[in-house]
C-alpha cells in the first residue's frame, strides 16, 4: 500500500445490545480516523451482518441475501463518495475530506453560500491547513452541535424556528443564516446546557455543556456570519448577536493563585530522579520562573531563544504570534539557576540555534501531531501534580495553568502596575490582564473576611 495515498475501508463502533454500528475509516499515512455515515439514524446491524456486508464489498459475490443487498446499496454511495473526495484532493487533508464528505450532495455540486454548517466546516478546513489546530477544532465542534441540535428537532419547532423560503432546495435540512435568529440563539443555548456537551448514545443520560463552551461555539457561528455579511449573502439588518437581540454568554474561568508556601513546597519537592514525577514538576517550576509560560510555548522554545550569557529566555507567544503577526509581542524570562538545571536535565540532544530546546516534538511533526502530544504532555503534567499536592497537603487542584495565574499574583502583590504584568505575560490587551486582577482581588476579600471573622 503506498502511505501517501488515502484509502477507504467499512469498519464499526459497538454500540448497546451488542450491535454495531457502520462507520467508513480512511487511512492515510499513520492516521486511521474513523468517520459516521451522514445519516440521522446511522446504520445499526448485528456483528453477523456487518461481516457478510464486508465480505460482499469484498466480493462483489452474487451469492448473497437479499438483506445484505439492500444493506451495501444504503452504504455504497456513502464509499464511493469517500473515494470520488479523496480521488479530488492534491495534496490530501482529513480536515478537507471531512469537510465535504459532511457537507450534503458535496460531490456533485458546490455547497449553496447560504449554508451556516457548510461555511463553519469551510472555516475548520481553512484552519486547520494553516495549522490553526484549536481554532479549526472550534468550528468543527460548532458545526457538529449544531446540526445534532438541528436533527433532533421536532416537526413543529421545525416549522417555527426553520421557516422555509418558498424555493426548493437541494438540501433539505439546511441550515441557513437567516435561520440564526435570537429565538434560534436562545433555544440553542437552552439545549447545549441540558444535552450538549457531546453526541450521547441511545438510552444514556444528558450531558450538558458549559456556558463557556456555549460561548466557543457561537463566537465561530458569530465569526461566519460576519463573512457572511462581508459576501453579501444576509442583509446587515438580520446580524442577531447585539444586546438587543442575543448576547453570547461568557463562563468566566475561575483563576486560582498559589500562597507563596505551597510554591516553595512544590519547588523544594523530592522526586525520584528521571521519574515523569520529576519532570511533571520541573515544567511546572519552569513556567512558574518564566514569566507563567504555559506548556505550548516551552514545548516550541528553541536554543535560539535561550541565552546562558544574558540570562534570558525570549521568545514570542504562540497564541499570539499569528494575530501580532505585523507587531509581535516579544517577552522576556530571566534565567534563573533553578532553571538552567530543568533545562540541563530534560534538554534535547542537539544544542543547534535552530533546535527545540526539549524534545517534546519535533518539525517533522505536523500542526496536529504537535496539538496532540503537547496536550498528552500537560495531561500527564496536571495528573503528577495532582499527585504532589496530596503529598504536600495541599486540598486544591494544582495544573499547568495555575503557575501562570500564580506568577501574575506574585507581579501584583509584588506592587507591579498592570502595564508591567500584560508586557510580562505576553498579552495583547490590558482586558486579559483584568480578569486576573479581578479574581485575585477576589481571593484577597476572601481572606481578609475569614481573617475579620477569626
């Protein structure tokens, strides 16, 4: 098989009662995703039939039942437009193959302009080729709630919340942008807070999502209908998302600080050498000493951005770099000797100007390859440091995240104006900086009421 062509095989996810469920995966290089057919109520069959049908796409035997006939005449078309997309794209990409193969009638003709989940799709594909993996991700997921609230909708709020034109349309469940209403908005949210965490399976109990999510979600939504306005394909006049009409909720993210104490207690932590323990807690202390530089941008620091001479490490956000890209906030970390030894212990092999520091990933890597080990790295991070505030005595939860709102308390407490800890943390606006004033400030009431109270 040559790795750089894609493939399309049937292949199923067990679902209740021991059937199966008929999914398509498609094989390119190392990656085997695996893909639900575009059906509401998806194929379901018993393991029995699932391995006739494969034997008879195999095959192509005329001996066979007339069940597993009609059952390979529903999951053709599905195949054979996996193959017809695939067969379309030079170079290939599982975000533009998803894309159309989702998007309704997509091989034989061009997805009408009018179409919310298609230009949130378009906008995952965009993304995601520019290695805006996170973003790429958030249209994706906002495409996918969307339509699951859309499918699940009843004949009557059908009628009330998705008023047809008058035309005929090729798509007969589409969701257009004039269909985006407060009355829509608002139904939407109440359904992502009851049911719409993640697709839930047959039976099981509700899941739902948080307002923070809710607002990921609708800020892509937000996004497209802006661009769709730009195109004029909906009036300006239509736009939903004001304070007269819906506003996008906002979770606020609780931030926690570390009291000096427990700082030096994790700093001055035993581990046992070359343990994930041990290392868990040195990138801990890394982001901790600079500047609260989270785990993305550590993982992408090169020996260029290290100075042993200057004592400095300087480099510029990731989260950042693309929308600062005409004036790109630099920041500046002091090389402290705690960490020159993290570095020295967990460095990479080639100490080259153009080389990672750590050897976390690499740039043969692609952009989502990266996402993905830098996050199975902060997963295990949070989980050993989890396990040494236990050890430490400490009752509250101790993550990647905290040593960077912790760094920032200490700027403040350290007498720092908010100018100072924005240019110190990298970010781009003194709006970012705020929220962390606002929660510490909060914290400082709490204590000082239970102190009044003792």
């Amino acid at each position: 098989m040559n790795p750089n062509q894609a493939t399309v095989k049937l292949t199923y996810d067990k679902v209740k009662d021991g059937l199966v469920s008929i999914k398509l995966r498609v094989r390119y290089q190392t990656e085997r995703p695996r893909y639900h057919l575009p059906i509401k109520e998806g194929i379901i069959v018993t393991p029995d039939v699932y391995k006739r049908l494969v034997q008879y796409h195999q095959t192509r035997s005329g001996r066979t039942a007339e069940e597993i006939r009609q059952l390979y005449a529903k999951v053709l078309p599905f195949v054979e437009r996996a193959e017809k997309i695939i067969e379309g794209l030079e170079p290939f990409s599982f975000a533009k193959f998803e894309s159309l193969f989702y998007a309704e009638n997509a091989v034989s003709e061009k997805p009408e302009a009018n179409d919310v989940l298609a230009s949130l799709m378009t906008a995952y594909a965009q993304m995601d080729a520019e290695g805006r993996i996170s973003n790429a991700d958030a249209y994706r997921s906002a495409a996918q709630s969307l339509k699951r609230f859309v499918d699940g909708l009843s004949d009557a709020d059908r009628a009330q919340l998705l008023p047809t034109t008058g035309k005929k349309s090729a798509k007969t469940n589409l969701l257009r942008f004039d269909h985006l209403t407060p009355e829509f908005l608002s139904r939407y949210e109440a359904w992502m807070l009851q049911f719409g965490a993640f697709a839930r399976k047959e039976g099981s109990a509700p899941t739902p999502a948080s307002l923070t999510t809710v607002g990921i979600y609708l800020r892509q939504v937000r996004t497209v209908f802006n661009t769709a306005i730009q195109e004029k394909i909906i009036a300006e006049n239509a736009y939903p998302f004001s304070r007269k009409g819906y506003v996008i909720p906002t979770g606020r993210n609780v931030k926690k600080a570390l009291r000096k104490n427990v700082i030096r207690d994790i700093m001055g932590y035993a581990c046992q050498p070359g343990t994930l323990e041990e290392r868990s807690r040195d990138l801990w202390v890394l982001s901790y000493l600079s500047n609260g530089m989270n785990l993305t941008d550590i993982c992408n620091l090169r020996w260029s951005n290290v100075s042993y001479a200057d004592q400095t490490i300087t480099f510029v956000r990731k989260k950042t770099s693309r929308t600062q890209r005409g004036n790109p906030i630099t920041v500046q970390a002091t090389l402290f000797p705690e960490t020159k030894v993290i570095i020295e212990r967990w460095k990479g092999e080639s100490q080259a100007l153009g080389a990672f520091v750590f050897p976390f990933i690499t740039d043969q890597m692609d952009a989502r390859r990266k996402k993905r080990t830098i996050a199975q790295l902060i997963k295990t991070t949070n989980k050993y440091m989890k396990l040494i505030a236990q050890a430490i005595g400490v009752d509250i939860e101790i993550r990647t995240y905290e040593a960077r709102h912790s760094f920032a308390s200490a700027m403040l407490k350290a007498g720092a104006d908010l100018v100072y800890i924005k240019d110190k943390l990298g970010q781009s606006s003194l709006k970012s900086t705020e929220s962390y004033v606002v929660s510490l400030h909060d914290e400082d009431e709490q204590t000082m009421l239970r102190n009044s109270l003792m």
